[in-house]
C-alpha cells in the first residue's frame, strides 16, 4: 500500500524541522527554491500520495509518474500536483533549478469561491503539465519569486497576496494548452494498477462497525479513477493475471476473516461495514470465498 505524506512528512524528510505555522487556521502556505531542497544527501521522490497540493516550475530532463502515466519532459515545465492523485520524480539531468509552492485546501477555500480541487489541471483525470517557452518561464519565475520575497515580509496581509500570486499562476496555465503530447504510456499498465491497488488498501483496515467499505465494484474503482472500467480490468488483468473482481474479493474476505477472528461483532455488522445489504449475501460470499460459513469460521 503507497502510504500518504503528509506536510509533517515533507519537512522532516526535507529539512528535519517542522514550521511553527503547520497548524494555522488559514491553511498551511509555504513555498521554495528547488535548488535549495535538492542536495547529495536528498531522499528519493517516493511514489505516494500527498496530503498537501503542490506546483512547480521545473527545468532540465524529468520524468513524473503520475496516476497511471509516466511523463518524460525535457526544458522547462510548470506541473500540478494534488492529494487525490499518487506520484513520484526522477531528475535524468544535472540542470536542477526550479521553484515550487505547498499548499492545503483551506488555504484557498476560506477566501475563494469553489474548490481548488474543481480546476481542470487538478481534478481527476486532468492534465497537470505545461510546457514553457522562455519568456513563460521568466514569467512564472517572477511569481515565484514575489512569493518567496512575501513570505519572509511582515505585511499584515501577506497570505492575502499570497493566494492572489497562486490564483494568477492557475490562470496563467489555464491560458495555455496542457502538455498532452508529453505523456507516455509505456508503463501505464503497471501504473494504473498499483493506483488501483493502493485505492483498494486504503479502505482497510476496518475499525468500527460503523466504518464501511465502500468501493466495491471494478466500476467504481474505474469512476474514482476517470478511466473506462474495460481499461481498468484489462491493465489489471495483464499485469497481474487475475481480475479486478479477484483482487476485491479476495481483499474483502481477508478483511472478513480478520474481523471474524480478532472481533466481537456480530455478523450482521460485520455484513454491513464490508458493504453487503443483507447478512445473507454477506454469508454466500463468505462460503464462495472460504467453503466455511461465517459462524463456522469463527468457531473453527
């Protein structure tokens, strides 16, 4: 299962020290000279889901997992990255310079109409990077550079200005066609499915009978994830052997037998928090899956 960094996680991996400002109402704002946060010393970029949104302008040669799509870039590339979407970088060149901004959704949602999460470079299935010619890219600099001057200022309104700064480079890239001849799908297979499979784990474990798992159909792995449910199952099938209904079920009874074993909940909650209606079909998947009915099991 990917695990979730969270901002706690990106400072102490960064610079092993956590800002006296993570908490605040606001919604936490920081941003950075990529230059200053890469060094001979830096921890590999894990493929993970983050906890925070975060934009940068990056230049040399890259290459960004992202979902299921492996991106190779090469010059200078503002890329948009959110909390619903797994992702990891890899510098294939030397040329590592660049800016980039952190954020958490209440950072905008108190002061902006909507949600971040609505934009096109952002929402699921969006395309998150911009290709930038020169003169984009002494621009969107420029932007990050008022932000870095901001940040360490004292203006009582700086985080006012701040988000005014991430609005225009929203709006800047929504003036531009995303980068959509970049993408490459030679391991995109591989990559839907462990997007899949981390989607999957991140329903469990169960621990109330109130908790239920909800995801419980290939068609609604493939609505989270803005595929076609026949391009989910046949990645699934072809990296893996086994279908995506086999993966469910499978993880469901394991979840199952666990509760059975190490709780005392009846089988009626048991039934609901894994998602079945009625206890009955609950025990005919529990038989199919383990030739033993429920009761059976947790006496065995």
């Amino acid at each position: 299962m990917a695990q979730i960094e969270t901002l706690e996680d990106f400072y102490q991996k960064k610079f092993n020290w956590l800002p006296d400002n993570l908490q605040q109402d606001i919604g936490h704002f920081n941003v950075f000279r990529l230059e200053d946060c890469i060094g001979p010393t830096a921890v590999p970029v894990q493929y993970s889901r983050r906890d925070f949104y975060k934009i940068s302008l990056i230049r040399g040669r890259n290459v960004y997992h992202y979902a299921d799509k492996s991106i190779e870039i090469e010059g200078s590339t503002l890329m948009f990255f959110n909390p619903q979407v797994p992702y990891a970088w890899e510098s294939l060149s030397d040329d590592k310079t660049g800016f980039f901004c952190i954020f958490k959704e209440a950072f905008f949602t108190q002061k902006i109409r909507g949600s971040v999460h609505e934009l096109p470079m952002v929402s699921a299935g969006g395309k998150p990077s911009y290709l930038l010619e020169p003169s984009q890219d002494e621009h969107v600099s420029q932007l990050f550079v008022k932000m870095i001057d901001e940040l360490n200022g004292d203006y009582q309104y700086k985080y006012d200005l701040l988000r005014n700064y991430v609005t225009e480079l929203i709006h800047y890239a929504l003036k531009m066609q995303p980068s959509e001849t970049l993408y490459q799908h030679a391991d995109a297979k591989s990559r839907i499915t462990a997007v899949f499979t981390e989607l999957l784990e991140r329903q469990f474990p169960i621990e109330s009978p109130a908790q239920r798992f909800k995801l419980r159909s290939a068609n609604d792995f493939a609505q989270q994830l803005s595929v076609h449910v026949n391009h989910l199952n046949r990645s699934i099938r072809e990296t893996t052997g086994r279908t995506t209904t086999d993966h469910i079920a499978e993880r469901l009874a394991s979840e199952a037998k666990a509760l059975l074993k190490h709780t005392d909940w009846n089988i009626a909650e048991i039934s609901y928090s894994l998602g079945f209606e009625e206890p009955a079909h609950f025990n005919n998947f529990f038989k199919k899956q383990t030739q033993l009915t429920p009761s059976a099991y947790r006496t065995v």
